[in-house]
C-alpha cells in the first residue's frame, strides 16, 4: 500500500544573501524527519513489514546514499519489545534514470502491537563539531513516497506459500526541530532556543485503517527447476521470470534453498504445496 509523501530536510529555512551580514541567524537551520506509527489489527497473526522508498534520480543533497560513512539517511524501528533498531537500506535494481527505489529490512508486528519507524536525516554528517562549514549551512533535501509491504512467512515450506493481505492502521507525520544559529557549541553558558513542528501527512488512501497487499505464493516450472538444481545463475533466472516482483533478497533465498534440497525426500511435499496452491 502507498503510505504518503515525505521529506527530509537538513537546511537553512531561507536562502541566506552572503552581503546580509548577521541576517543569516534569522534564517536559522531546520532538521526535519519522517515518522510513521503502524498497528497491526490482525486478531490472531503477526505480520512481517518492510517500506519501499521512491524519490526522484538525483545526485548530490537530494539523493539516498544508504549506507556506509557518508550514509545520509538512517531508518529506525520501535515498538513494545524492541527499541530503536536500526533497518538497512537497499537501492533496487528496479531502478533507472527517472526514479530510484529502495527498500529496507523487514520488522515484525505481533497481533494487535504498534510500531514506530523514523526516516530521519543523519545528523552526524552535519553537526559532528562546532564550527565546522557543513553545519553552518547544510545543504539536505530529499521527496518521496513511502509504501508499506508484506514479506513472505519463513519457514519451510512456507516460502512458496499465499500470505493474505494484512489490516493495519497508520498514522504518517512530518517531525522537525529549528534550531539555534549558534548550535553545536562547546559553552556551557550559552542559552539555546529551539523550536519543534510536527503535523500529520495526508494519507493516499484517505483514512487510517487500511489493506497491505497479500503476497503470492512464488511458482515456477517444477520440472525445469529440478534439472536445474546444479546451475544457480539458471535456476534463479528461471525464478526470476515468473515472479518479477520478487525481491532481491527473497529470490536470493529462496533459490539457495531449493539448490540446497537437492535428492531431499522433502522435495516432494514442497511440490505437492506448489500445486495445490496454483
């Protein structure tokens, strides 16, 4: 399901003329983040999420760089159970000179929990120390929109089975903090003033409770696979062109697993699950 817009900022609230002297601590510097609250309202099953993100392909203070030391996003999860854990970014393949898509980590929500997850900007790469030139002026700004997806149900034989649609409510907001011309500092008697905004972001369905798409089950031609079983380029080709949206890391998964169950008298029931499915 598409969640919403969202924006990330790292930046002056105004462009600054460099002949307007003190004038630039009016236009003081705005750190703003993206924070969605999601329930699962399944009465008896848990559910395992991840969000695709999509922007437009860009280079520089607006484009996604995912990770590593220069990594310019970080995306976290928190719920009851599990605090502030960070998810990894992908960029997909799927992407081109139009748009670049990425997709995170998988969280999972038990019946009738809450979540948390933040997109927020790295800080760290503008504020590390006081007086450095890219805290003065930060230059971040990146648009996009946010959806939310189902993972397959792990397990075997599970991953070749039908995961139904899930119930969920959301709730999507813009988060941001203004902050003092003369932060980072290292005086301790200097009085800071800061100020916070925050509103809810339009939903694109128009309401809070919505539908995550089901997943279907993954098929291919049972027995071409099976002479298959020794070449992985081929088998996963072959996985890959009957379910061309399957992800990266499920087709990865999935592939391993079926090389792996080779002359396994398991294979059969696995069989006997895919047809019963089609």
């Amino acid at each position: 399901m598409i969640v919403s817009n969202f924006e990330l900022l790292v930046k002056r609230i105004a462009t600054v003329n460099p002949d307007s002297g003190g004038i630039s601590r009016v236009f003081r510097r705005v750190i703003q983040g993206y924070f969605l609250q999601v329930s699962n309202l399944e009465v008896s099953r848990s559910i395992s999420l991840f969000i695709k993100i999509t922007i437009p392909t860009s280079t520089g203070n607006r484009e996604i760089i995912p990770s590593g030391p220069n990594g310019n996003v970080q995306i976290i999860f928190d719920n009851g159970t599990i605090n502030n854990r960070f998810l990894t970014l992908t960029r997909l393949s799927s992407s081109n000179t139009s748009f670049t898509e990425y997709q995170t980590s998988s969280f999972t929500l038990n019946s009738r929990q809450t979540g948390l997850l933040t997109i927020l900007p790295n800080v760290g790469l503008f504020f590390s120390e006081p007086n450095q030139p890219n805290q003065l002026n930060p230059d971040l700004e990146i648009r996009g929109y946010v959806e939310l997806r189902q993972r397959r149900r792990g397990g075997f034989p599970s991953p070749f089975l039908f995961t139904p649609e899930a119930n969920v409510l959301v709730s999507p907001e813009t988060r941001g903090t203004f902050l003092d011309d003369d932060y980072p500092t290292n005086s301790t008697s200097n009085e800071l003033d800061f100020d916070q905004i925050a509103y809810g972001l339009t939903i694109a369905s128009g309401k809070g409770q919505n539908i995550v798409e089901s997943v279907p089950l993954i098929t291919f031609d049972v027995n071409v696979a099976g002479g298959l079983v020794d070449d992985i380029p081929q088998l996963r080709q072959l996985v890959r062109n009957e379910n061309p949206d399957l992800e990266e890391d499920e087709l990865d998964t999935f592939v391993n697993s079926l090389a792996a169950m080779k002359g396994n008298k398991e294979v059969q029931k696995l069989i006997d699950v895919i047809n019963k499915k089609k």
